[in-house]
C-alpha cells in the first residue's frame, strides 16, 4: 500500500493581501497550503483521488469559482470545496452548495471560522480516501481473503490454518463465541477441499429434541414409528462425499452424543428403524461457543466424543481482540448492504469511527453487520446509536477506562503503521503527534514498526 500523504489546502484568492493573511492563517493552524491567483492556475494541481481540498473566492479573474466548482465535481465528485463570497452574494454560495460544494464562508471572516470550516473539510476528505482505499483492498482480495476478511494477524493465522486443514480430510472443531462466523469457515473449509463438489450440509444442534435429532442426523426408516409416513435419509447420507457441519454441538443430548461417536468411528450409520449399516464418507465440521473439554470435565460433554472430534481445532478471536479489522469489515458489509437496499453507499464521520472502534461487540461480525445495514438504511445517529425504542447509546466496552485507551490507540497505530508501510515518521506526522511520542507508545504497547514495512 503506497504512502498517504497529508491532506493540502488548495486556496485560491486574486486579491494578493488577502491571499497571503489567509494562507498565514491557516499555516500557523497547522495546514500545508499551496496559493493560486487563478482558478486556471490551481487546474494543475486536481485529479481524482488528490489529497487536498480546494479553498476559492468565487469572483476571480477568468473562470469564476462556481464554474470551477462544476469541473471539480466532475475530476472528483467527493472533492471538498470551500467558497468564499462577499457580502450580498450569499444567495449565489447557497446555491453552489445545492450544486456540491462542500462549504461557503463570508467576508469579511474570523481565523477562527476559516480554521474550523478548513479542519471538517480535511477531516471529512481524509476520511472519504480511507475509505477509497479499503474499497480498493476489498476489490482486489481473491479467494479465501476475500471471503475471511481482515489483516489482524489472528486472522491470518485463521486463514493459514483454514487453507492448511481443507487439503486433509480431517474432522474440524471450531471454538468462537456466537457470531464470529464459526459456519462461515466451515464453508470455507469446504469449499477449498475436493469436498466442494459435494453438499455441505449444515445442522444446528441447538435445541433439537433427542428423537428429532437422531433423526435428522441418521434419517428414518418408512414405518419406524407413529408419523414416519417414508423414507427420511439423514444428514450423514445426504452429506456423504461432502462435509456436515454441527454447529452448537455442546447442546447435543447426551443419548445422541453415544450414537454420533458410534457413527464418527465406524463411518456408517443406521437409519431409525432399520438394522442395515449404511457407510458414508463426509468431512465432520463441529462448532462451539463452550469449551468442550471443561464441560467434559464437568461431566457436560461426552469425554470420548471431545477427543474423537478434538483432531484439529480452529479458534475464532472476538472481534474486540482483532478491532483493526473492524474498519474494513464494516466498509465490507456496508458495500454488501448498499448493493442489497439499492443505496449509495455512505462515508462514516470521524465521531462514527471512533464509536466502531471503542465499542465491545458482544454479538461480534454478525452484530456489525446489523449496524452496517442500518447505517446504510439511514436507521442512526450521527453516533451510531442502536436503533432501539429511543436510541439507546452503544455501550462501551465491559472494562476500565485506561484498558479502553490502550485497546483504541493500539488499533489505530496500527492501522496508520500499515498504511505507511511501517514509516514512523510518516506514520507521526499523520497521527499528529511528535516521532518520540510514537517511539514510547509504541514500545509501551510492544508494536513492532518493522513488521509494517512488506505490508
């Protein structure tokens, strides 16, 4: 990923005074700012996709600055454009705004107004390339990456372990809390096996009565009792050459667990009713929210069914341990949603994206996707409240304020490191902070910058 400059300020003013106490003005604010006399001169300095936003008196010698602003829109339609105007042509700035243009400031102006209006549209812009960005990245994802989405290097690890494990026809146990995508990489074990030309064949265990269950998984014979009017071929069968997945497999009567471990070591299995052994031949998947082996020690979960399903475990981390992922995950679902509702696809504010990465996540990526739906729905806030009943704020996450802190700035060093390439001084001066104080957080946080440099 190449560097990301700073955002620049583009102004331009034919009155020379006025030119040059503005750009001091927004010089000593902190902005890196270029000066035109001319709107034909600034041309040059416009593209799609440039990092800077445009500031430009509207009456200027040559191409005036509301019709610049209709070839800024069509250069780059996100571009922000501030216009300045003199007193009595307000209703010609409003005007411009109905036709794109980001902002309108009146003379005579305080610095004050001037800084404020310029640090939104900076903001504003930064934010719209961020997301360009993540756009690109999802765009040119292939295969497994663009399926288990995410640069954490939990999620790598997933990803390698997933791609390693869909070669063998291993049975598979995954552990994740709910909504971390525990059949999500079931379906990805499948479909990157020879299994993939064969169903896959998903059973929530969750709930299912003892005598409905052993039905389901080993199917029934035509009279084997009261409402068995015909033949039912279970889901060992109908899975067979393919993968069967159980998920919330801690919830299986204990009756069955005895039978599931019977069919899971002789690979054949009897239909309800019916002394005839059927072999099969399909890839086990299971899925728990609960550790199988502390409920076996509790005496919860059969110890033997643990250890034959136990031969290769897949761990999903929540999504509050992998937050950097989060923006791009969001950006995912967001793309997904407008393409579903037929909707534009909106740019997150900066109070939203904090609120994404402080917030806990209990109900983790399928929860984030439910926020993304509703944010594309137009259903929240400008601070991403839930749209329950009145808006009830997100809660924050179920620790101290300092482990907050810590978890929000780790994630967005490390964003900002990778998207400089592991550059720290191009990685400071876009945090805004001094070299040194990045050396210190990053050596407080254990980050390591060099790790960055290949991504």
């Amino acid at each position: 990923m190449s560097e990301a400059p700073a955002i620049r300020v583009l102004l331009v003013e034919d009155d020379e005074d006025v030119r040059l106490s503005t750009t001091q003005v927004l010089t000593l604010a902190g902005f890196e700012v270029e000066a035109f006399a001319s709107a034909e001169r600034a041309r040059a300095q416009i593209s799609f996709g440039v990092p800077a936003i445009v500031v430009s008196d509207v009456r200027l010698p040559g191409l005036s600055g509301t019709e610049w602003l209709v070839e800024l829109r069509e250069a780059d339609a996100e571009l922000p454009v501030i216009l300045v105007t003199g007193h009595g042509h307000i209703a010609m700035a409003v005007q411009a705004m109905r036709e794109g243009a980001y902002d309108f400031i009146e003379k005579p102006f305080s610095s004050e107004r001037l800084v404020a209006i310029v640090r939104h549209a900076i903001e504003r812009r930064q934010l719209t390339l961020q997301v360009r960005a993540l756009r690109d990245a999802l765009e040119n994802w292939h295969g497994i990456q663009a399926v288990l989405i995410g640069r954490s290097a939990q999620m790598q690890q997933v990803r390698r372990t997933v791609m390693t494990l869909a070669e063998t026809s291993a049975d598979v146990l995954i552990y994740g809390e709910t909504g971390t995508g525990k059949e999500l990489i079931a379906r990805c074990l499948h479909e990157h096996s020879e299994r993939r030309r064969q169903h896959f064949v998903p059973l929530n265990c969750g709930g299912l009565p003892e005598a409905l269950a052993e039905s389901e998984l080993f199917g029934h014979e035509a009279g084997a009792f009261t409402s068995a009017n015909r033949v039912r071929v279970g889901k060992f069968e109908y899975a067979h050459g393919g993968t069967l997945f159980l998920d919330e497999i801690e919830s299986m009567p204990m009756a069955v667990q005895i039978k599931l471990l019977r069919a899971l070591q002789e690979r054949t299995i009897e239909r309800i009713g019916s002394n005839r052994a059927i072999p099969f031949d399909c890839r086990v998947v299971a899925a728990s929210k609960d550790d199988l082996k502390e409920m076996s020690d509790r005496q919860k979960f059969r110890a033997d069914l643990y250890y034959r399903l136990g031969v290769a475990f897949i761990e999903l981390p929540p999504l509050r341990e992998r937050r950097e992922d989060i923006p791009l995950l969001f950006e995912h679902f967001t793309l997904l949603a407008a393409t579903r509702y037929g909707r534009v696809a909106p740019i997150l504010s900066g109070a939203q994206v904090a609120d994404l990465m402080a917030y806990a996540w209990p109900g983790n990526v399928r929860e984030l996707r439910n926020v993304a739906d509703r944010f594309v729905l137009g259903l929240l806030g400008e601070r991403l409240t839930l749209a329950r009943g009145n808006a009830e704020a997100m809660p924050a996450l179920p620790r101290g304020l300092p482990q907050q802190v810590e978890s929000f700035e780790r994630a967005v060093i490390v964003e900002a490191l990778r998207k400089h390439q592991g550059d720290q001084s191009a990685t400071a001066s876009a945090l805004t902070i001094a070299r040194q104080t990045l050396h210190d957080k990053l050596r407080k946080l254990g980050i390591t910058a060099d790790e960055f440099k290949s991504q």
